[in-house]
C-alpha cells in the first residue's frame, strides 16, 4: 500500500505489484501524508487532521477513527501497543492541539500545544515523548497533561530523532545538527 504523492487517496497491491488498485471508500477521501502498520492493519493520517484504520482486508472498509478537517496533520507518532499521537496545525496559533490514543484512535483526548504548530513527535520509550515546534523542543509523557519546554533552537527545526544514545539529531533547514 502507498499514499499519492499528487492527489487524494492509497494504491494498494494484493499480488506483488503486478496490478495496483485505488481505495474505493473513504480510503479515497483524503490527502494523506503519513502511513503506518501495526498488527496485521494500516493506519493513514493526512489533512483535515483525519485517522482512518483498514481491516485485515485492504479491500473491505476501513474504519475512520478521527476526522478534525479545520485542522492539518502535522506530524504522527505511534508505538506498537497502539498508542498514537496526531500534531495538527491551525491558522490560529491558540488552537494547535495534539490528538492522543491508547487505544490506537479507537478513542482520542485533546491537548493543546503550548507553541507553534507541532512539526515533529518522537516518542522514545512508552513513558517519554519529545515534541518539536519550529524552535522549541518540548518533553511530555504519553499522556501529554503537561508539555514542558527543554530546549530552544535559534534556526528553524524541519524534523529531529532520538537516537537509542539520547541523542537528538535536529534536521534544520540546510543541515543536520547532533
């Protein structure tokens, strides 16, 4: 299965690549900009801040589990027991909201994002969450109650990982710092 570069919706193949077929359902619906697997299913995230969850069958329909389309999805972190977390962006700074599920997006609760628009989310162990804005990383456990500032960046931060060390590597707009 692949998200579209151009357009809305997911090709999938079910026998190897020798034919490719569109999503029929709500699979077709959307512009997606993430996609993971976890358990045997595939889960899609894309704008209008939407999650939808297939079956086991990539041709049965699929399930949406959250659709906020005033919003965009920013970025999508997830851990194999089913906890995901969805950073969305607004026009309006105040209302930037992180999404979370334990349930994987069976259920969600909100959290407002202290900063800009969340651009990154790197969740390093199931107990500690790093979340980065354009400047500023952020820490936070899985539940996200409270988001705290750790670092700030004077340049523009596109992405940044954590590796198995601890240490971050930030991926800013013309190089890679560590």
């Amino acid at each position: 299965i692949s998200t579209l570069d151009q357009g809305r919706g997911v090709v999938y193949t079910t026998d190897k690549g020798v034919s490719w077929t569109m999503g029929s359902g709500i699979e077709r619906t959307f512009k997606y900009n993430d996609i993971n697997f976890l358990g045997g299913k595939v889960y899609l995230s894309g704008d209008g801040a939407v999650f939808l969850a297939s079956g086991n069958d990539l041709t049965q329909k699929w399930d949406l589990r959250l659709e906020q389309i005033e919003r965009e999805t920013r970025c999508v972190a997830s851990t194999s027991s089913g906890t995901i977390m969805v950073g969305t962006y607004t026009s309006d700074i105040e209302y930037n909201v992180l999404f979370v599920s334990s349930d994987k997006g069976k259920t969600w609760n909100s959290r407002k994002f202290p900063g800009y628009s969340p651009r990154s989310i790197e969740i390093v162990s199931d107990s500690i969450v790093y979340i980065a804005d354009l400047h500023v990383i952020y820490k936070t456990d899985i539940t996200c109650k409270t988001i705290d500032s750790i670092a700030n960046y004077i340049g523009f931060i596109s992405d940044f990982k954590v590796a198995p060390n601890g240490t971050f590597f930030i991926c800013s707009r013309f190089s890679i710092l560590s």
